[in-house]
C-alpha cells in the first residue's frame, strides 16, 4: 500500500516543485534530478532512490499554481510520485494528465507523513487514522486522454486519422 | 440564452453556433506562442510525429510565434544551445513570427505580441507561459499551456478538450486616485479572490473605469487573472482596442469586436469602486496575500524590480522616472529596471526616462524576463527582501528560497527606491 512521503501546504507553486533557475533542462529523462531542488532533504531522498515509486505526496489547495512549466510535472512523473490534494491549479492538472502523471483530488485530505493510503476508484482512504476522503472525478474530456496513454499517444492517433501515415 | 466573450469567441473557433460553461471543445488557435520552452515543445512535437511516417510539420507556421524572453542574452552555454537548436528549427519550418535577442525588435513574449499586432480581439491565443493570459487586454481568449499540449497544437492546430469555463464579472467604476492605478486594482481583486477563487474560470472586465483604461493599463489586469487560478482575463474590446491596434500595433483593417449579450449567464459577479482603493501590496509568499501600502509601510528594502510582462510598459517607466527624476536610489538598496521590450526600451531613451532612472542609480537592463522568475540576473542574496512590479512572489521565486517579495505597483516601487523602505507613493510629491 503506498505511502506518503511528504505533507506539503495550501498553493505549492511549480517554482517549488521546480525552481526557474533550472528551467534550460527541458527533457523529461533530464528534469528528475531537480525536483523540489530548494528542500534539500526531500531531494537528496528523490535523487538517491529512498523513496519507492508510487509513494505519495500530499498536498493542499490549488496545487502546482504559477507557471506553466512542464518540467514541474515529468520531475515528478520521473520519481512516479502519486499527487493527492484537496484541488489542483489548471495547468499542471492538465500537464499531469498529458504527460501521465497520477494525480487524485480529494478535498479536505489530511495525512501525516508514513500514514498509509489506499486509493480507490471514488475515494483515498487513510488507512492510518482510518478517515475516507471522496474523490472527485477528472473531466471526462481529460479521461480520455489518459486512457489513450497521454497527450503525445493521443495527438498521434489524431494526426494519423487526418493526415495518414502509420499508427506509429 | 446569450453568451459571454469566452462562450462566444470558443463557439465560433469551434464551429458552433453556440457554447456554454462546461462544453469540451476543440477551438481552432489563431496563435500560439512559446519562448525559450519552444526547446522542449520541439521535442514533444517530432515524439508525436515518430513512427507514423508523416513528415513533423506544423499546421500553420504563420500562426506560430517564438519569442526569446526567459534567458536573453544565454546565461550559460546549455540555454544558448537550446536558443540555437530553436533559431534552426524556425528556419527548417518557416516560422517567421520570430523574435531574437535583439536591441530593435525582441523582447518579453507578452508585450511582442500585442505590439507587433498578432493579437486581434475574438481570436483563441494559446501560449506555452502562465500568463498567456495577458492577451485577453485585447479582446482575445488567451491561455496557458504546456509544453506537449503546445506540440499538439502545433500538429494539429486546435487545442484538444478544452472546457469551456464559467465566467465572472467584475464590474470596475470610479477614477483612481492619484498614485493609483491598474496593478493596484488587480492586486486587490486577487485579494479578494484568493489564489484559486478563478480557477477554470475567465474572468470578465466591465465598468467605466475599464473602458477609459489604456491597452497598457488592461494588459496588467489581464496578464495578472492567472494569479486567482483564471483560465482567461478578458477586456471586451472597443475603441480603445482598435486605437492601439492601429496607432501602435500597426493594424490597418479594422477587426470584428466580440462583445457579451446582455443576458449572458455569468457564474459570480464582483463590483469594484476604484475611487478609494489605496496602493496594494502582495507580501510573502503568495499574491493574494495582499494588503493595503501602510500596513507593510517602513519594510526595508533591499532590491527594488521595475519591469516585466506585468509593469515594464512605457506609462510604467514614465512613473518611474517621475518618482526618481533629480533624486537618487537610497544608499544600500538597489534598483532594476528591465523595459517589457526593445521598442519601450527606445521609446524610454528618446523620452529621457532611461537617463532620469540611470542618474537616480537605477540600472537599466535589456528587455526580457530578468529576475523576476530567478533564472537568469538580479538574484537576491540569503535572507534579502525584494520589492517588485512583476507578477509572483512564491517562495524562492527570484532564485532564493529564503528571500522575501513582495509585489506591488510602478509608484510604490519608485517611491520605495528613493527611501530604502517601503513607501505609500501618496506621501512623496514629484521630484526635481
């Protein structure tokens, strides 16, 4: 059962989760190293592989506000962290779909860090302290596109029916 | 049922005779915009091309737009080579909406756009920065997206799945006192609003005090609707709109003007009376905690910031040089001016404003982003505090986490630079 790793607050911008002075690196194979650059534990813990793929990272209102850096998302997808929080700015919700990472809103979540979470289809249960968190659903519209396995899978497919070509 | 500007502008890109609030749609984009984050689009645009045996083109190279803002000139030898894999890639594509590091025609996304009239009121503006935003200054639906989203559009030339979002209306009278103005309203809306009070919503500006605001005035608003989670600000254009376009963006046809009908359904609407609004702060480390200039009054101040896609305009600079003419930048704090762009940065020359600020002690850097995101120059030392026209002040924003900004208006920064601290600019008279 995944585990969070770490409790972040209310309108944790994407100059947190990816500082601007890194913003040259674009790669998504390139971006993990810099994730949450500026809290030198949680990144010493990221780079050095502590932290085992599919943990979770809480956070609060309006998550990945701010800048519309794409970098803020593949850091994260790069670590596959799972993102649960009470709501998310637009932007990275929309990068986190495009580039597949897992993010799950539930309003009002609350954990510690080591509690343990179950994520359910329709809620996040804190199997810790034992509270049950509804989920609210991603727009059907951004549904699909993770089902198509991102943006980049999806725009092909597209391509592909309108201009012709191989199904890649 | 009628429509608002968003409803409306999405309708008509989309093909529809009509949208409401929560529709997906695919809008055809008449623009779309990256910078520096263009190194990483093209990445993602040859990924979506890869393996379908098409050859990776973009839909329209004439409704494509690169502007180097972020990072100019290169601070280091990997954004040079990100800048020179792009200069190629414009060539090998024909995107001639191109803007260089140059003294005559670059400068910051935000501002290029507009002046060099590739932003006409009704059309769908998609751009790989935040504050995208800024372009509903003339009547257009402009939002923020990212990197891959930007690699779709380009090979598909319409955004995929876009709700159309709900709208709020904000309705601005009064005139603003003196040593008041555009940023303080929109600092005081995000007050209001909180951080994420728009979020997926546009935000829709009315009222007399509006439709007497320059283009200059309404971009500020604009630019900054991001900062309460807005999807789009939007000023529904007018004459203001067609004067700018023609006078300074060079536009001589006259476009059709989107306005909303007078029953379109609006999710909240917000009434604002400029007539007593006092300057506003932003204090750290978020942008709607804001509060009036007093309460923050006697900070000391150690980097003062006059520039950006938000307040690097020419009326922005004329402010500036107002406050500081035949005075002098307090001893131990320093004072940065980045014009939004070079033609404001030659505008500001042949004005006079570049020398008053320079004798005053300011110094005057090229157009671009500068410090205010902490990528490239201005940075701040451990512990500093940083008072700023530009648009954000989260934690380690300027490129140190244990710096403070805050975020205020051209006046107050002038104001503030003369004295060290900060300083309600209604308690200083013009220099001389």
């Amino acid at each position: 059962m995944p585990r969070v790793v770490t409790v972040l607050g209310d309108d944790i911008s994407t100059d947190v989760i990816y500082p601007g002075r890194y913003m040259a690196t674009v790669l998504p194979s390139e971006t993990p190293q810099f994730a949450f650059a500026d809290h030198a534990e949680l990144n010493a813990k990221l780079k050095q592989k502590q932290i085992p793929p599919g943990s979770v990272l809480v956070g609060g209102r309006n998550f990945g506000c701010g800048s519309s850096r794409e970098q803020a998302t593949s850091t994260l997808k790069g670590h596959e962290l799972v993102i649960v929080a009470s709501s998310f700015a637009r932007i990275f919700l929309q990068n986190s779909i495009n580039l597949g990472l897992r993010i799950v809103t539930a309003p009002g979540i609350e954990a510690a860090v080591g509690d343990e979470l179950e994520l359910e289809a329709d809620a996040v249960v804190n199997v810790t302290s034992g509270k049950r968190y509804p989920v609210v659903p991603l727009p059907v519209a951004r549904q699909a596109i993770i089902d198509a396995g991102g943006l980049i899978a999806f725009t092909k497919k597209r391509l592909v029916a309108e201009r012709g070509g191989a199904a890649g | 049922m009628g429509m608002t500007v968003a409803e409306k502008i999405l309708a008509r890109a989309s093909g529809r005779a009509a949208t409401r609030a929560g529709d997906v749609v695919e809008p055809a984009v008449d623009l779309a915009m990256s910078h520096e984050n263009a190194a990483l689009v093209m990445n993602q645009f040859r990924e979506i091309f890869a393996g379908t045996g098409l050859e990776a083109r973009p839909w329209d190279p004439k409704k494509i737009a690169v502007i180097f803002d972020h990072r100019v000139p290169a601070e280091s030898p990997k954004t040079a080579t990100n800048q020179k894999r792009i200069r190629e890639f414009v060539v090998l594509q024909g995107i001639e909406r191109f803007h260089d590091v140059r003294g005559d025609t670059g400068g910051i996304c935000h501002q290029v756009l507009p002046e060099y009239g590739y932003v006409r009121p009704g059309q769908v503006v998609v751009g790989t920065d935040s504050h995208t935003t800024s372009h509903g200054a003339l009547g257009a639906f402009a939002f923020g997206i990212g990197a891959t989203e930007m690699a779709s559009v380009w090979a598909l030339g319409y955004a995929l799945n876009i709700e159309v979002p709900a709208t709020i209306r904000v309705v601005v009278e009064g005139d603003f006192p003196p040593h008041v103005g555009p940023k303080d309203l929109i600092l005081h809306l995000i007050g209001r609003l909180t951080a994420q009070g728009a979020n997926f919503r546009c935000i829709e500006f009315h009222g007399g005090t509006i439709r007497r605001m320059s283009t200059s005035g309404r971009l500020t608003l604009c630019n900054m609707t991001v900062e309460a989670g807005a999807t789009a600000g939007i000023v529904p254009a007018d004459d203001e709109t067609l004067r700018y376009l023609r006078e300074e963006a060079g536009v001589a046809e006259a476009p059709a003007l989107v306005t909303p009908d007078a029953d379109a359904t609006y999710v909240e609407t917000i009434h604002i009376d400029v007539g007593k609004l006092e300057p506003q702060i932003a204090c750290p480390h978020t942008v709607d905690n804001v509060k009036p200039v007093g309460a923050v009054a006697g900070q000391r101040v150690d980097q003062i910031v006059i520039g950006s896609c938000t307040n690097g305009r020419l009326d922005d600079l004329a402010i500036a040089a107002e406050l500081l003419r035949g005075r002098k930048v307090a001893p131990r704090t320093r004072m940065l001016v980045f014009p939004a762009s070079a033609r404001i940065y030659a505008e500001a020359l042949d004005k006079g404003y570049v020398a008053d600020l320079v004798r005053a002690g300011a110094v005057v850097m090229n157009a671009g982003c500068g410090p205010c995101l902490g990528v490239h120059e201005g940075a701040l030392g451990d512990g500093e505090v940083a008072l700023s026209t530009t648009n954000r002040n989260f934690k380690g924003r300027m490129g140190n986490p244990t710096a403070e900004v805050y975020l205020c208006s051209p006046a107050v920064a002038a104001a503030s630079a003369v004295t060290g601290v900060i300083t309600d600019p209604r308690s200083t008279t013009g220099g001389h």
